[in-house]
C-alpha cells in the first residue's frame, strides 16, 4: 500500500511540475512576459519587386522591349525609404501580436524582360502598409524572434502608369533582433518579408498581366517604448 501511494504521488508531481515551475514563489515578482506593451517607432528601407508585365505588338526592332515574337516591359516600384510605428502586447509568456502602419513614396520604374534598360519615372507612389503579425521567442529572455501574419499594401496611384489606387494582399515573416538601452527604452533591427498578390485592377488595358506573386522586404531599426514597467 505504501509503495502504491508513492507511486501515485509521483505521477500526481510529474503532471504538475510545469505549472509549479512557471509559477513564482510567494513575494517574487512574476516573469515579464517575452513581448511586454510597447510602441516601436522605426524608419525603414523598402524594397518592391516587379508586379505587372506589359506584352504588346506588332515587334518593333527600334523599341529595345521587343524580340522577334512581341514586346515586353515589366513594372515595380523603386527602392524607397519610409517610417512607421507599431505596437504590440503579450498573448503568452513567450508570444505576442502586433498591429503595424508604415509610410514609403517610392517612384515607378519599368525594364525590359532583359533588365537591360530601366527607367524610373518621376511618378511617385504613396504606399501605406498595415500588418497584424504573431511574434514569438524560442525562448523568453532570448533577443531574437521571428513572426508570421498578413498584410495590406494601399498603392495610390497604382505602380503602373495610368493605374488609379488599388489595394494588395499578402502575407509576412519577419526576424529581429531586440536590444536594451534602459529599463523601459529599447532597440529593434528587423527583417521583413512579404509575399504580395498584385492586381492589373485600376483602370489598366488588357495588354497588362498581374505576376502570380510579388516579393518585397523592408530592413528596419526602431526605438521601443515600454507602455508600462
């Protein structure tokens, strides 16, 4: 009987063992959790990819777009900078979600199939960016993390010449590095990626054709600010 209940004692402290462990002694203040309440106000380098390719004709030989079948130019935007804030709260001891808006106003810019001409007009482009993202740490008190969501890209005018607003999706993944500077200030480098849908919406002709896929990126630094210690 004895040996019965040892044995049942240890299976009854195996089970608990984890939540005994994260729990913290009485007097002892809680484990802060891996992404406290902060705002990140940061500046940023954007990065767009070609969303759209144009095939007209007949072959022109003088036009350096054309081959011996058709005519053919891709258009993008052109690198920019931008800047933004996000914000972003615990969701569990090791996660968080963050809601983000940034700002960039890149140019247009179109190239040959080739890349061997590119021209980047003097057509800026107001690009507004929303993202909800879910942060997480391998572990808590570790500076790296990574994150995975969606976002919304609003382009007004569009990346084409002659196209009106429109309005992509997509999703992200993102990796940073965080750093402390006092007690409730802080430093963040991130990598963004996105993976956008782009769209020939926008009043474009038939001679455009959306690519399935459009991938950018934004390399930022920020400054966090503690909400509350």
């Amino acid at each position: 009987m004895a040996e019965r209940r040892a044995v049942l004692l240890l299976v009854l402290a195996a089970l608990c063992a984890g939540r005994i462990a994260a729990q913290a002694f009485p007097g002892e203040p809680a484990a802060a959790p891996a992404f406290p309440a902060t705002f990140t106000f940061f500046v940023l380098g954007g990065f767009q990819s070609n969303r759209v390719t144009r095939i007209y004709g007949p072959p022109d030989p003088l036009d350096g777009a054309c081959d011996t079948i058709d005519c053919r130019t891709l258009h993008g935007l052109a690198k920019a900078p931008g800047l933004g804030v996000r914000f972003q709260f615990a969701a569990t001891p090791r996660s968080g979600l963050r809601l983000g808006l940034s700002y960039e106003h890149p140019h247009r810019r179109s190239e040959t199939r080739d890349g061997s001409l590119v021209l980047n007009a003097n057509e800026h482009v107001h690009l507004l960016r929303a993202e909800l993202l879910l942060l997480f740490r391998l572990k808590r008190d570790v500076p790296v993390y990574f994150g995975l969501g969606g976002t919304a890209a609003r382009y007004s005018p569009g990346p084409v010449r002659t196209q009106n607003a429109v309005t992509e999706l997509g999703g992200a993944f993102v990796v940073g590095v965080d750093g402390r500077v006092s007690p409730t200030v802080g430093t963040r480098v991130e990598f963004t990626g996105l993976v956008m849908k782009p769209t020939v919406g926008g009043g474009l002709s038939s001679e455009y054709h959306a690519h399935a896929l459009a991938f950018d990126a934004q390399l930022s630094f920020g400054l966090n600010v503690l909400v509350k210690k």
